[in-house]
C-alpha cells in the first residue's frame, strides 16, 4: 500500500502496534508522515537542516510516546503532525531567545567598563593609599627631599638648593628614604 493512501485507520492500527514495541509497524508509520512532518518543519524553520533535525526528533518521540496517542483527539497524522509544529516553534522559540540574550550580554558588556580596567582602578588606588602611608613612616626631611625628587621632578642639585642643604646631605636623605620606602612596600632591593 502506497504511504500517501493509508488511511487514518491503518496509521492507528501501525500506531497501535508501535506502542506495543514492534518494530516492524515503525517503518510503514515512519515512511507514511515522514515527508508531512518535515514539510511542516520546513515551513516553520526555513532551514533544511534544522527541519530534518526536527523531524529525527519528532518521529523519535512518536516510537516513544506511541502510547498515549488518543483516538478520540484527532487523527495519527494530525497528532503527529502537531507534535512536528509545536517542536518546529518550540526551535525557532530557542534560538530567538538565545539571540535575545546575546543581545543582551552584548549591551550590559559595553555598557560596563573592562574587567581589566576596573581591577587596575582598584589597584592602583590600593596602591596610592600603601605608598601615601609609607611616606608617612619618613621623617620631615626624608618626605621632603623624596616629594621634591620624585613627584616635583627636581634633580638632587634642584632639591638642594630649594632646601638650602648640601647635595651631600640631600643624596643622604633621598637614600634612606627610599630605602625606608622600599622596606615598607615590600620591594626587594635589585
């Protein structure tokens, strides 16, 4: 008998069998909705190979739900037929919701600054606030020539001369403040 040609009745009969686990009456059943399943597929996905993907999974789960098919609800081909449409949109459904939630990781990623930025940021103002109290361990001289060296820029003459102290001593004093620094960072000499 010619898959197009078989009624209702002979598909439940097939459908009937598939439930009891025979084999054998998938294949007529199969080979009789294959083609309305993956045309219905088609026409909701437009995608050939998500429709046949679609159509491996419906008649899948025909052999395995075969049992709960009620006659009193429709017809095998249109049962079978709802199940291709509901999971045709329930795909279409998936990937526009995945789309939509590319979208929005997308927005929210530009939106907020780099993580890299944002851990430099703070490390940096750990940083300031760890440098900022180890000046404080200096004495008056040493933060002077240290503040005067480093964050006015000024060559060791320079600084001398705006403390009006000998370059000897200004050398003195920028060493062990530096050193006093390094141990206080914890910077190992190099």
């Amino acid at each position: 008998m010619d898959d197009l040609t078989r009624t209702d009745g002979d598909l439940a009969v097939l459908l009937g069998r598939v439930a009891e686990g025979d084999e054998a009456a998938f294949v007529p059943l199969y080979e009789a909705v294959c083609g309305a399943v993956l045309g219905v597929a088609r026409a909701v996905l437009r995608d050939r190979a998500q429709a046949e993907e679609v159509t491996q999974e419906v008649l899948v789960e025909v052999w395995r739900t075969a049992g709960r098919y009620r006659a009193d609800r429709g017809s095998v081909r249109t049962w079978v037929l709802t199940m291709a449409h509901r999971r045709a949109v329930d795909r279409v459904r998936s990937a526009q919701a995945a789309a939509d939630r590319e979208r929005r990781a997308a927005r929210l990623e530009s939106a907020l600054p780099e993580f890299d930025e944002v851990t430099e940021a703070a490390l940096a103002g750990e940083e300031r606030e760890r440098v900022r109290r180890c000046l404080g361990s200096l004495t008056e001289i040493q933060r002077q020539a240290v503040g005067l060296a480093y964050y006015r820029g000024l060559t060791c003459r320079e600084v001398s001369e705006t403390l009006a102290v000998p370059l000897g001593t200004v050398k003195t004093r920028l060493r062990d403040g530096l050193l006093r620094l390094r141990d206080c960072l914890g910077v190992s000499g190099g």
